[in-house]
C-alpha cells in the first residue's frame, strides 16, 4: 500500500442504541465521542441506528405483506377504472 493515502484503520465499537448492544470491531469511522470497553482500554464509538440484533430480517419479526390483498382491498375500496 502506498503511504498517506488510506485512512486509518482500527479498532471501533459500533453501539446499536435500539437494541443496547455494541460490538467492537476495526473500521476506518472516526468518532469524538469515547467508550471504555470490557478490556480497559477506550476506544472510539459510532452509534448506529439499527444492526443485526434489532434488524427484524434478522431477529425473525418480519412482516410479509400481501400486496395482491392490498390491492383487491383498495379497488373494493374505491373501485375499478373503466
């Protein structure tokens, strides 16, 4: 790799405020803000909206909807054109 073209890349820890879970992980994100991890050591944290713990692909609570009853319903609704 060429000198002073990358961004650093270290340790991070992700923290899902959703679900109160972080993971500690390397990545090129850079925070201000700081978090004492179960180590000792502080590292930079990044927090993130949603991750595979609250995800509701992954946590198994999708909903699958039915857009052939959605539409059935709405031209019941407010009928056909034509």
């Amino acid at each position: 790799m060429r000198e002073g073209i990358h961004p650093a890349y270290g340790p991070v820890v992700f923290r899902d405020r959703a679900a109160n879970y972080a993971f500690l992980t390397r990545s090129t994100m850079t925070s201000e803000k700081t978090i004492e991890w179960g180590d000792g050591r502080t590292y930079p944290v990044v927090d993130v909206e949603i991750s595979d713990v609250s995800h509701p692909f992954y946590t198994g609570t999708a909903r699958v909807l039915d857009t052939a009853g959605r539409v059935e319903r709405f031209e019941r609704r407010y009928g056909k054109k034509g």
